[in-house]
C-alpha cells in the first residue's frame, strides 16, 4: 500500500487557495479512482486502487506548517514506512502548471515539507510538486499562497491536476523513474528555473 496526502490547509476560506493545490490533485485522484473521502480526525481520508496497487488517499491533515507529527501518527496507523509516501505539494520555483517528482532533498523553503522532514527524521519519500509560480514584485509570499486562484488562473491549473494525477498512476504503477522521466519535462532553459 502507498499513502498519498495532499497538503493544504484545513477549512473552506483556504480551500480554493494556491497553498491548496495538493489536496485538489488528491481530490481529482480520488474521483478517477471512485475513491470515497471522509473526515477521519484531521485529515479527510480514503482506501481504494490506483490500477493494482492498494492506496489511502489523504489531504489537510493539518495546518500546513504542522503537517509533520499528524503525518507520522498516519503511517505508524497503516504500518508503513516513508518510503511509501508520496507527498503532492505547491512549489514556488515551478511555473504555474508544471510538474515535478522527486526523492529525497530538502524542504525548499516549503513549511509543510519542513515539518515532515523533522517528524520523519528522513527525506526518503517522494515529493510531486505543482507549480504556482512566484508572487508579483513586493507582494509577501504568505499573501500571494493564501491567496484565491482566480477563474483564469484555474483554467492553467485544471489540465494540471489530471497530468498529476497520470503521474500518480505512472509512480505507482510503474516505477519512480519512469514517472520522472515522463513529467519532469522541462519547458525552459535550466538556466531559467531556480531549483527547489
């Protein structure tokens, strides 16, 4: 079994925020793989196929820079270890839309990574990253995650959320590098991209 968690924050005046992007990819899964969510203490949850392979499904286990401890309690739950995490999260240095996958690495500046990083005491899990791009010049970073996506905005994000999804069945049921081979194409120049 893989546990997949999309990170966010938890309530409905941040559901529809770029910090949020996560769970939206956790919930999209959730609707191709006829996957039911339920509110199991933090966290809205659920247990389903991903093509063969057994999964739970989980997003906003709790605040974002707090995601760590709940996620830790989760795996010991479903006797797994963090090498069956795959955690799906915004990522500032990716253009809005792009995708990346990884293993291992740091935070990234990223506060929900940080805290799992520091509850798991490893960075052997893989991360899929969505990109929401950087805040115009002088807007605070905080605002500009916390901050609605507007109609136009979600018409780059939609098509987003299903490659990320493809991406999940491709991890789960192929291997990592194949799915990193796939989708972490890049559509600029390294030269242009800061890394994460």
């Amino acid at each position: 079994m893989h546990l997949l968690v999309g990170l966010g924050n938890p309530g409905a005046e941040y559901a529809d925020t770029r910090h949020n992007v996560g769970c939206w990819v956790i919930e999209r899964a959730a609707a191709r793989w006829s996957i039911r969510l339920t509110r199991k203490g933090a966290a809205q949850r659920g247990s389903g196929r991903a093509g063969s392979k057994l999964v739970e499904l989980a997003c906003t286990l709790d605040w974002m820079n707090l995601s760590g401890p709940p996620l830790k309690g989760l795996l010991r739950e479903l006797s797994l270890t963090p090498d069956a995490l795959v955690v799906v999260h915004d990522d500032l240095d990716l253009d809005p839309g792009r995708l990346r996958i990884r293993q291992d690495g740091g935070s990234g500046g990223h506060n929900g990574i940080k805290s799992i990083l520091e509850a798991l005491g490893t960075p052997r899990f893989v991360r899929l990253k969505i990109g929401i791009g950087r805040p115009a010049p002088r807007q605070d970073t905080a605002d500009y995650v916390l901050e609605p996506v507007s109609p136009e905005e979600m018409a780059v994000y939609d098509p987003c959320l299903d490659r990320a999804v493809d991406a999940l069945e491709l991890l789960l049921n192929r291997d990592l590098a194949t799915a990193m081979n796939q989708f972490n194409v890049r559509e600029k120049p390294e030269s242009e991209e800061r890394p994460s």
